[in-house]
C-alpha cells in the first residue's frame, strides 16, 4: 500500500480538522536531518516570512514526536518552520503524527517532490538514500512515489556522474536530458570536456548527443593508448590554454605521437575573432623568424 492518507493531511490546505491542530513552541520543533533538500532559497524563505507576516501560517506544520518525549521531528513544512524563525515567532500550529523513522523520510521526499521543491540532485539521493538505509527496492519506491520503476533507476544512476556534472546538475547549468547524454561518454577527461562545452556553448540535449558520440569515436581510435603521464600533460596544457584563450580546449593524441587541439567557438563571430587571433599570431611567429634568419645571415 502507498502512503494513503497522510497525503491529504500534507497536500490539501483543507484536509484536516480543527481538532488535530495543536500549538508547539518553536524550540520545541527541530529539523529533519534526512531532510532531502540540502539548499534553501534565501529569498524564498524570506518572501514567505512576509507572506506568514501578513496572513498568517495558513496550513500547519507537519511533525511527529521523538523518543526523547520533549522535541518534535518535522515532517512536511520545514521551508514555514524557517520562515517563522525567521519572524522571530514563538509558538506555530502543528499536526502531530505518528509516524516511525521510514514513513517520516518518505512523507518529506515525497512532498518535496510533489511541490518540485528537489533539484535533481537531492531527489536521486534521496531516492538511493531510502534504498541504502531502509533497503526499499526500485518497485516498492517506484508505488511510494507515484513514478514508474524506469524513472527511479535513471534518476539513480545520475549519482555514477563526477562531481564536476553533479554540482552542475545540482545548480541548473545542465539538465537531467544532458546529465543522461553525459553519462554515455566512456572517458572521464572526455565527459568533462563535454560538460564545459556543453555549458559554455548552451549546447541542446541533440547537439550534446552528437559531441558524446564524436569523442566516443574518437577515444576508440587512440592507438597505442595514452600514459598517464601524457594525460596530466595534456590537461595541464588544455587548462592553459584555456585560461589564455578564454575557450574550450581539447587535447587529444597517443604518447610520443603526433595528436590535435581542438577549439570551441560559440558563433560566427567568435569563430572569426579566434581565426583573427591565429592569423596574428601566425604573421608575429613568422616576423621573429625572420628576425633571427637575417641577424644569422649578417
């Protein structure tokens, strides 16, 4: 059985009876460690506290007791819970449940969700959070949450990405369509070369597509492979120039052999600021040469 009707009493302002409504004192109420969303929007909480300033908390916070018998744990409402903190208030209406450890986490994920309030991030690991500690499986998870079994193993499998593609993920650079195209990509250096250009050119999920199919390609014709030696050089170089050239740089090619540099460009006129900047440099590398073949000559 799903959650049943503990959702009414989180997701319908007038699902509850007056008589359920009791009155807590906020240090009697504490946060949800297993909270699953880990970032709090500033302004947002702030423009509820003006809200809650005006017209009051309209719909009451959800907690259940702790065993110590003194504090309560919140359920659902932790945004109001900071917003009235904020306000400096000293007592909130509440509706206290009963509820053990598992069904407090699912109620907190699955409002959460329900109000959009996880990025992608925080909802895949609170998806793997309740299969690691409470050893849900992808269907029971899948009934809980009102998703299909498929939705909760692609947002799972989000968390194999690097750090560098979570964080992104988690800040809104990408989305989940390009953190599933990313994840396709079989080299680690290569997946973050596609991640920086994919944010730095506003790449399409089909244009991230093709750019992970292309370095695919090419990491499968690199012949004999490349030390890790020649890998930290080449990243050292690519960081390089990037900082130089204030672009994305690819270096690819087999140790001790010739290779390539690849440089993005964002539109036309990028690309002829970058061939104007070539050309210049060309026309001063052939000057010097110059320079040295006539004082050799005098």
């Amino acid at each position: 059985m799903a959650l049943g009707s503990g959702l009414d009493i989180l997701f319908e302002d007038n699902a509850f009876d007056s008589k359920d409504i009791k009155t807590l004192r906020m240090s009697e109420i504490e946060p949800n460690r297993s909270q699953p969303r880990t970032v709090f929007d500033e302004e947002n909480i702030k423009g509820l506290a003006d809200s809650i300033k005006e017209h009051g908390l309209i719909q009451p916070i959800v907690v259940r007791p702790l065993p110590n018998g003194l504090t309560y744990q919140i359920i659902a409402g932790e945004r109001r819970w900071r917003a009235c903190k904020l306000l400096k208030m000293e007592e909130v209406p509440v509706i206290i449940r009963e509820t053990d450890e598992l069904e407090a986490a699912e109620l907190a994920i699955v409002e959460n969700v329900q109000r959009a309030d996880l990025n992608p991030v925080e909802e895949a690991t609170a998806y793997r959070t309740l299969m690691d500690k409470y050893g849900m499986t992808q269907d029971r998870l899948a009934e809980v949450m009102g998703k299909s079994r498929s939705y909760i193993a692609n947002m799972t499998r989000l968390l194999t990405l690097p750090e560098e593609a979570l964080n992104a993920l988690g800040e809104g650079e990408i989305s989940v369509g390009h953190a599933k195209v990313l994840m396709s990509v079989d080299d680690k250096n290569d997946l973050i070369y596609a991640l920086e250009t994919v944010i730095k050119e506003k790449l399409s999920v089909r244009q991230t597509e093709k750019l992970a199919a292309e370095l695919n390609k090419g990491e499968e014709k690199k012949e004999p492979s490349v030390s890790k030696t020649t890998k930290n050089y080449f990243t050292e170089m690519e960081l390089s120039l990037k900082e130089r050239l204030g672009r994305s740089v690819k270096i690819s090619g087999s140790s001790g052999e010739k290779g390539k540099i690849t440089l993005s460009f964002s539109d036309k006129e990028d690309l002829c600021r970058l061939a104007d900047f070539l050309i210049l440099f060309e026309s001063r590398n052939s000057e010097n040469n110059n320079g040295i073949s006539e004082t050799a000559t005098d």
